[in-house]
C-alpha cells in the first residue's frame, strides 16, 4: 500500500464547484478508460461524494492515498449518449452546485 504510484506538485485540495482533486480523479478516470476501452473519451464525471477525503498533500501519491481517496469497490462505466442528454446532465450539475468533471466537447 506504501508504493508510490505518482507525485503532485502542489497541494490537490476539495471544494465545490471544482477543485484540484476532483480534477486529479476525473483526470485519471478518462485516461484510463481511453486506454482499457481503446477509444476517445470525450468526458468523465463523478459525484462529488465519492471523493471520501478533502486533501492529498504535496509530494508522493500512494496506494493507500488512493484507497483512502476511494474506498469502494466501484466499477468505471464507459457510457455513449446524445449531446442533449449531455447536455440535460450538465445542467443538472450546475443546478447542484458542481461535481467533478472533465468534458471534452467537439462542437
């Protein structure tokens, strides 16, 4: 659980709308389900109460940093939909007051 799996070179904190944090995950998220599905993705979204701890420090990411950060055995989703579903997502979001998210949109 100690491995070091990452460096960050500030502090990555939580706070709504948007925040270091949630972007790290959300970040990772993409990337890693470009990579296993072999395809683009265009977005990643995660409720803002899977982010179960408000601060990673400065310096090493670890293992149990991740695990601590999310500790459920939860299931990445690849999910197609319309641009207005899209859309209609965004604006619940946004009437929420934020959650995490990247969204790449080619209009």
């Amino acid at each position: 659980m100690n491995k070091v799996i990452g460096f960050s070179i500030t502090n990555l904190g939580r706070r709504k709308p948007d925040a270091m944090l949630g972007d790290f995950v959300v970040d990772c998220m993409r990337q890693v389900a470009a990579e296993k599905f072999n395809t683009k993705v265009d977005a990643a979204i995660m409720n803002e109460g899977g982010i179960r701890i408000g601060y990673i420090g400065k310096g090493d990411i670890t293992m149990v940093k991740v695990y601590e950060l999310m500790p459920f055995d939860n299931v990445l989703v690849l999910q197609n939909i319309k641009g207005d579903v899209l859309w209609e997502l965004l604006d619940h979001v946004a009437g929420k007051g934020g959650w995490p998210m990247e969204v790449y949109l080619c209009i």
